[in-house]
C-alpha cells in the first residue's frame, strides 16, 4: 500500500544514488587519469568550432541524465582547458592546483556552507588558516584578515580600509567628494589597484605613480618628493602601496623605506604581495622583505604560489578595530547571539563585502596540512631556482636577450638578430610567443619593458622540471629562426 503513495514534492538528489555514486568514481577516476598524463598532451588547443557550438544552445527546458551530461563535458569542455595545470605553463601569474585540493573543492562543495555567518566548522577553519597565512608572511597575529577570490579583491578590500580610516574624515558617513585624497605607487603596480581606486570613488587622478630604477623598484626619493609637493599644494596623500613581487618582472620595493616615509607622514602602508610575499617563507628572503611586517594591510594570493585551485586570496590588516569599522553594517536578521548558529566567531561577513561566501579555507588547510610548510619551502625554491637557470640559458644564447633583472620567479626575454627594427622584432617575437600557444608547446605569456615586445615566464608551477625550460629555449629558437623569413 505504502510504495503506492507517489511524493508530491520533488528534489535535486538523486533517484538513484548507487548510479550517481557510480558516476562519482568514475569523474574521480578520469580526473586522476588527467592530471598523472596532463604532461603528454599539447598544453593548449583552440576551442574547436562545434564545442564552441554545443555552448550557445537554448537553455533546456528539461533535464537529461547526469551520464550524458558528463558525457558532454568530456567532448566539449575538458579538452579545450586554459593548461595552467601542465608543466610547461608559465603564463601570467596562473596557480597549477593539485589533487588533494581537487578532492577537497569537492568536500567543500559537498558541505556547501555560506561562510558569510555562523557557528559552524568553516568559519573557524578559516581563522585556523588565516593565523597559518600570518605565521608564514611574518604579519603580527593579532592582525585581521578575510579569504577572498584573489589579489584584486584583497587589493581593493584593503584600499577601502586604508581609505575608511583616514584621520577627521568619515568617508562611510560623508563620502569623499571633499576631500583631495591621494594615494603613491609605483609605475610597475597591478592594475587592479587602478580599478579599484577607481571603484572606490577616489578617481584615478588621486593617483600618483612613481618611477622605477633599473631593477623596476619604486624610486623612493621621487616618493618623498612627492609627497611634500602635495602636501605644500594642500592635498591630502593618505596611502602608499609597496610590491613584493611586481608583475611585469618580480621586483621587490624597498619596504622599509616605504614605510619610513609613511610613518613620517602618518600615511596607510599597503603592500601588494600578491605571489612575492610567500617568499617569506625561505629566510634567504627576510632581508629583502624587511619592513613587509610594518604595513597596515597585505594583499597576497594563495592560489598563486601555494598553488591552491582558483579561487583563494587573502587580505591581512593589522588593526581589526580598523578592519571592522570599515565594512560592518548589522541589520536586525544578522544581529550575533550569545548561542545558536547565529553565535560563534565575528561573522566573516562584517569583514569585507560579500555576505554569501564558499568555503575556501579548507583546500588550503588540507594542502598545508598535507605536505607542511618545509615542502612549500622546497617548491617556491625550485620555481626560483628554474627562474635562475632559464635566465641563465637566455644570457649564453646569443639569439636570446635576457630584458629585466630576474630577482625572483620571473623571467623577461626575446628573440633577436642584428639588423631587425624594434617594431619588427616586437612583433616576431608576438608571433613566436602564438605559435609556442598554437602548436602547443608551452604557455609563456608577454608584456612590454621599454616598449619592446617581450616573452614573460612566471613560475608558479609544481610541475615544471628543468627540462620543460630546456624545451622552452629550444622551441623559442626554431621557431625565431623559422619566423624571421616572414619579416627579412
Ligand atoms: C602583483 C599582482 N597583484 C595583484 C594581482 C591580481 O591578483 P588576482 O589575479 O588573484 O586577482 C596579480 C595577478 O597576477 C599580481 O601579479
């Protein structure tokens, strides 16, 4: 009689959890089978015409089975990756991820807890992993911070702490029209902290950018002088930002006279440590980021160097009382209890701008427990390491010209011949970085120093061994001596 009752109400799970199950192990046994050959195959291949096809139909209207699905994501999706999970990608700054962590997304999706509020495991593991992220960047404890999506975020959520705390003004209350705030860094700075200045209200001509010497550090002399000019022209400055780690070429700015200079004129010391400030975590580096400890807030990624799956950054600031005050709002359905799920630690979601929030913090917790900080040690030094030895391969090449400094992770080079114009061997060198692209080879990306066209290699890359570099070096000449018949 009982199995005759049909339900009335319906839900997502499965009618059939043994095949969903089944379903499971077998996405889990293809992903392992991907990431242990990922080095066989090209790094990357052209989204084809019918993938791009299979992605721009109507929205269904009904379902269809989880299997065929799948089925779809293996023929239109997985072939056609980015390739920042393969040894020979070195482009941007993208993280490699690793199969813990993979594992991990799924627990946490699994559990899918809002981390924006509550009582509950995940908002105390974050604070487990921000204590972690302190210890390893050598940030005072007592400091606050808040997992976010990456370096922008926290760049932007640190820029609206350092702008809500300025002294006799209230920008939350007042905004900012009034005021003639404005902010110090370097010409070799992200430019998410343009875009977020921008956002933040403050324009972009609040903006004064600072030249670089010859190793692409900020001038602090150009800094100070500044300064006092704005100062006599009755402007407000209220913020420098320092980098550990520029993008274009890894430079690290001299940050304790950063922070001297900020001290003096009681101004807010950012540092945009986005993949350099890990570095902390090798004592050959403490010297070159002395002062690193002494800024009021510190934007770095982990899934850059700690090679965490997209997406987790983090921003660290060193008075929580400022840190509070900058974001939080309490309405009556988020008011904190002394018990229940609405009690528990200060809500994550009084800490930035997002209330709704995944759980990041436990891919970095299964990751850093997984293989302890001394593995990371041995990582980040082997990246550096490689950086050294293809720059090192560049300089005794004679058809290779090394185009910056290679302090740390990062590496600037071109292709050239004697006799080729700047705008010839700017755009060689844009077709040879294409067909390393095209034919698959390795994923180096670009930028230009001095306006001339250069191949940029970032390693934040688990994966890479030496001998990707070799290939890399290789690959560059044949294809610079290949090329060159189109532009001679
Ligand atoms: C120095 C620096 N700052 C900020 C960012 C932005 O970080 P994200 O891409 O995680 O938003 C990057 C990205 O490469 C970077 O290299």
């Amino acid at each position: 009689m009982a199995d005759k009752i049909k339900p009335t109400e319906q839900t997502l799970d499965p009618q059939d959890w043994d095949s969903m199950r089944q379903l499971g192990h077998e996405m889990i046994d293809d992903m392992f089978e991907y990431l242990k050959t990922i080095g066989d195959y090209p790094i990357w291949k052209k989204p084809s015409e019918p993938s791009k096809n299979a992605l721009t139909v109507a929205i269904p209207q009904a379902g269809e089975s989880a299997d065929s699905v799948y089925h779809q994501f293996k023929e239109n999706i997985l072939p056609f990756a980015m390739g920042n999970i393969h040894p020979r990608f070195w482009g941007w700054v993208n993280g490699t991820g690793t199969p813990l962590t993979m594992l991990a997304e799924m627990l946490a999706a699994g559990m899918n807890p809002n981390c924006g509020v509550g009582d509950h495991a995940a908002n105390y593991l974050e604070l487990q992993v921000l204590d972690w992220c302190k210890e390893m960047l050598g940030y005072p404890k007592q400091a606050s911070g808040l997992l976010v999506s990456g370096g922008s975020m926290a760049n932007m959520l640190s820029l609206a702490v350092a702008r809500n705390s300025i002294d006799g003004l209230n920008v939350r209350n007042d905004g900012i029209a009034s005021a003639k705030l404005r902010i110090y860094y370097s010409t070799e700075t992200h430019n998410s902290v343009q875009k977020t200045i921008e956002l933040l209200g403050l324009g972009a001509a609040s903006i004064r950018k600072i030249s670089v010497d010859q190793h692409f550090k900020m001038k602090t002399d150009e800094l100070a002088a500044a300064i006092a000019t704005d100062l006599s022209d009755g402007l407000l400055p209220f913020c420098v930002i320092g980098n550990v780690g520029t993008v274009n070429t890894g430079a690290i700015d001299d940050l304790q006279q950063i922070s001297a200079i900020c001290k003096k004129h009681n101004l807010w010391f950012h540092v945009d440590g986005a993949f350099g400030a890990i570095t902390n975590i090798l004592p050959e580096f403490h010297d070159k980021l002395a002062g690193m400890e002494q800024a009021d807030s510190l934007a770095f990624d982990l899934h850059k160097w700690l090679y965490i799956p997209y997406e987790a950054g983090c921003f660290l600031i060193k008075d929580p009382k400022k840190h509070e005050a900058a974001f939080t709002v309490v309405p009556d359905y988020l008011m904190h209890h002394e018990r229940g799920l609405a009690g528990g630690p200060n809500p994550p979601g009084n800490l930035g701008i997002e209330l709704s929030r995944g759980f990041k913090a436990l891919k970095v917790w299964f990751s850093l427990k997984e293989h302890g900080v001394e593995k990371y040690r041995t990582l980040v030094r082997q990246n550096i390491a490689q950086a050294g030895y293809l720059a090192s391969l560049v300089e005794k090449t004679s058809e290779l010209e090394l185009m910056a400094p290679a302090p740390m992770n990062i590496v600037c080079y071109r292709f050239k011949k004697a006799g080729l114009k700047q705008d010839v061997l700017n755009e060689l060198n844009k077709e040879i970085l294409m067909e390393l692209h095209e034919q698959g080879i390795a994923v180096p990306t670009f930028t230009l120093i001095d306006k001339k066209y250069v191949i940029r290699v970032a390693i934040t890359n688990h994966r890479s061994r030496r001998e990707d570099f070799d290939v890399l070096v290789q690959e560059t000449l044949r294809l610079g001596n290949e090329l060159i018949r189109r532009f001679q």
